[in-house]
C-alpha cells in the first residue's frame, strides 16, 4: 500500500497520459500507475543508480515491463509519446531544472509536489509556459504536502494564488498552518530588517482574509 501522498500525486494521472515519473525512487508510482492500468504507459528515470536498481527490483517482483532511465531529468529520455511528467519530493530548484530538460518533447502535464519555495515554482512554472490548473493538500506522516497540476492551458495566478495556491475550503487547516509558521518566523526577524517584516506582514494579511472565509 502507497502512501497518501502518492496516492493523490497519482489521482491526477488520466487514462491517456503517456507518463514518465521523474525521480522515481524506488518506483511506486509507476508500479501502481502499470499495475491498475491508470495511463497509456510509464517510463521510470532516476539520476541515482542505487535508488533506480532499488526500483527495478521492485518493478521485477511485481513482473511488471517499465522502462527505467539512469538520467538528469528528461536528458537521456527520447520517447517522444511521453506527455505527462511526474516531479515529486525534491526541491523547487530541482523541478525547474528538470523542466529546462524538456527538450523536444510534447509535454502537455506536469504534475508536480516540492519540498520548498512553492511560490517561486508557481511563478518560475507560468514564466516557462505551464499554467496551476489544479491542487491538493495533503496530510501525510505529520507533514502537509502541496501537489499541483499544470497544463499548457493559459491561466494567470492572481495575487493569495502565486503564494499560497488554489483557494479551497477544504484546505482550512493548512492555511491555519501556514499562518502560524509564517507568524512565528517574522516573530524572529529583528526590527531592523524592515522588507522582511513588511513581507511577512503581507503574507499574514492574504491568509487572515482567506481564513476568514470559512
């Protein structure tokens, strides 16, 4: 059984997306992607050989056929059916580089969970042309994980979206949490450094709006 966070990565994936999950691990995502039949096809890549033999073995014990890559991102991938990529569990700083491997390829989704600076990636992800469709938080293992969806379909982020993404209801609780941590941290910052105070206060400004609309 996977967890939840990659369950819900994996709920964005569509019955005719040709996937390639990219940092695969030790491939769970393509294994429960092959084994339910829940795309057209997967490829697996890593940049690490022992996180990728971990994967294979995997993949081998469940007898399941996934091509696997030794690769920095897209690099040394060229099948040209892939047209959703799967970039979870490292840093924004990561993801954007292993965007600019795109190459030739016809990617129509990425479908994307960082670690950090999501503000920075939604931001970074419209300037290179792939537009925050879709999101959901999750709580998982005592952490809450943002996962986004984004298409080639234009959609220009407004102001609470570029920090804090997609406005839902159902997220209450994670935007009690980010409003305490982002308090707690400008509670730190001395007087003198008074862009960071602003900053911060702006931040808490956004969030006490959406907060109160539940």
């Amino acid at each position: 059984m996977i967890s939840k966070r990659l369950e819900n990565i994996i709920s964005f994936v569509s019955k005719d997306d040709y996937v390639a999950d990219i940092g695969t691990d030790h491939g769970y995502i393509p294994i429960k992607l092959k084994k339910n039949n829940l795309c057209k096809e997967v490829v697996a890549t890593d940049i690490n050989e022992n996180a990728l033999n971990i994967a294979k073995k995997n993949i081998k014990e469940n007898n399941l056929k996934i091509k696997t890559y030794l690769s920095d991102g897209l690099t040394l991938v060229l099948d040209r059916r892939i047209d959703t990529l799967i970039i979870a569990g490292m840093g924004a700083a990561s993801i954007l580089h292993i965007i600019d491997t795109i190459n030739d390829l016809n990617i129509k989704k990425i479908i994307v969970q960082s670690n950090n600076d999501l503000d920075k990636l939604r931001i970074s992800m419209q300037k290179k042309g792939f537009y925050l469709q879709d999101e959901k938080v999750v709580f998982d293992k005592k952490h809450y994980y943002v996962i986004d969806k984004y298409t080639k379909n234009k959609r220009d982020l407004r102001i609470f979206e570029k920090h804090f993404g997609i406005y839902k209801k159902e997220n209450t609780n994670y935007y009690n949490y980010l409003y305490q941590n982002i308090s707690n941290i400008k509670s730190k910052i001395k007087k003198k450094y008074i862009f960071k105070r602003i900053k911060f206060n702006y931040k808490l400004y956004l969030l006490r709006r959406v907060i109160k609309r539940k």
